[in-house]
C-alpha cells in the first residue's frame, strides 16, 4: 500500500544560488484600516507573477503523530503546464510526481508503487477541492482561488487584511494580506462537518528581479484523526531557465489505486 507521508506530499503540494540574487526580504506593512474586498483582490493580483519557469530548491520538515524527517525537494515549474517535484532523502530521490492541469502522475522508492489519475482522487482524499491552479498558486504565494469569482466579505485580523469566502456552503476559505504589496500572509479551507482544515502560512518573501516569492510554506492538514505539518524553505530560485521535465516510472512497479 502507498505510504500516507509521500502521497500526503503529492496531494498537497502538486505541496545553491540563485541565478537572479534576490533582494532582503521584502517590507511588510500592517493593516489598520478596512478596505473594501474589491480592491484587496485587485491589490493582491496586481503583482507581477509572469515568468515562464521556475526552478526552486527546498529543505523541507515533516512530521506526523508516528513520525519526523528532514528531507530536501526539487520542484521544477513551467507556468500553467506542468510541475515536477522530487524528494530526495541524504540526496537519493524517495519520491517524484509530475502534475499537468488535466493528471497526475506519482512514485515512491519506499514501496516500488506508482500512481495516475485525475485530480478527484487526490481531492477526496486530501478533503478539499484541489487542481492544478491552485497547487500552483500555493507554490508561488498566490491565492488557491481565482479570487475576481467568490463573494468576500473583508475586515483587519491581527494587522492584516482578511477576506472571507461567503460563496460556499459547506467550506470556509480565509485569506489574509499584509498591507503593504497585499503579499498573501494566510490562507486557509476547511470543512467543518468533515473536520478537515488545511493551512499555509507564509512567513515572509523576497524579491526576484521583478517577482516576488515565498520564502517558506508551512502547511498543517488537520483532521479528526491526525494532524500532519510540512515546513518547506525555499533557499534557492531560478526564473526562465529551459528547464527539462524528467519523469519515468522504474521497472517493477505496481500500479496503485486510492479509493
């Protein structure tokens, strides 16, 4: 059977010098004043997120209710067609997923299994709605939804601005910025009647020529019967590089089914 820890990877995240020196990390304001969700969204998408590819190197924690590990990731990105992730353990590949707008494709060492799919496997097991754009987005501090659509209702929370999603019945989506770049600081989704929360926190960012980016992502997956958090520190990015895509299955691997 597939190893909970590694498809928890994939699921939330599909969850050396950089060759543009980012600037010090970028100045963050405090909200004081409540603004309008209009303009908090138009903020927010106002900044420049347009580069063609992305190559990040990460350490990366995890740790459950049985185990912690210390591991390192390589996540390559073409905007909007595909993201490769790999995870490597003392520098051997433990586990690589390649995710396109339309599958998903995964294996891991640990159990010679690989899986493929669509994203409503991965979305009912992980407990929230999941596709492409929005693993995307969290990758690279945006917001997981396209936030022009839903109907928010906004307020100041601890000196940043909130926007909470009134569109959903059964889901609560929060969001928060700071008030200087609308920088997204928090994001959250939960489901109640399923006790199901997921959230990413995003200490802070930097700056990339013209693109800012997270510096980390600290996700918590919360729900009735564990709790599992993935901390993941960028330390190096490299914008539009040709980048390749390299993804095969070993021979010898079983094929896996989620229900």
């Amino acid at each position: 059977m597939i190893s909970n820890k590694w498809f928890l990877w994939m699921a939330v995240v599909f969850l050396a010098s950089a060759s543009c020196k980012p600037k010090e990390l970028i100045s963050e304001a405090k909200a004081t004043k409540p603004l309008k969700s209009e303009k908090i969204i138009r903020n927010h998408y106002d900044l420049d997120k347009d580069f063609k590819t992305a190559y990040i190197k990460a350490a990366v924690g995890y740790k459950d209710p049985k185990e912690s590990l210390n591991l390192s990731a390589e996540i390559r990105i073409k905007k909007d067609e595909k993201i490769l992730i790999s995870i490597r353990f003392f520098g051997i590949t433990m586990a690589k997923g390649l995710i396109t707008p339309t599958e998903v494709k995964y294996y891991e060492k640990t159990g010679s299994n690989y899986f493929e799919g669509d994203y409503t496997t991965l979305s009912n097991w992980l407990g929230t709605d999941l596709d492409f754009k929005k693993v995307q987005n969290m990758l690279i501090g945006e917001a997981f939804d396209d936030l022009t659509q839903g109907d928010y209702e906004s307020s100041v929370q601890n000196g940043w601005y909130k926007l909470e999603d009134k569109s959903a019945e059964n889901t609560l989506k929060t969001f928060l910025f700071e008030a200087s770049q609308y920088l997204i600081k928090k994001q959250q989704i939960e489901q109640p009647a399923k006790d199901r929360i997921l959230t990413v926190d995003y200490p802070n960012h930097k700056q990339y020529e013209k693109i800012s980016f997270p510096t980390a992502l600290q996700i918590e997956a919360v729900n009735s019967t564990k709790k599992t958090q993935i901390d993941i520190e960028y330390s190096s990015i490299k914008l539009n590089e040709d980048l390749s895509f390299p993804y095969s299955v070993p021979s010898g691997y079983e094929r896996t089914f989620i229900d």
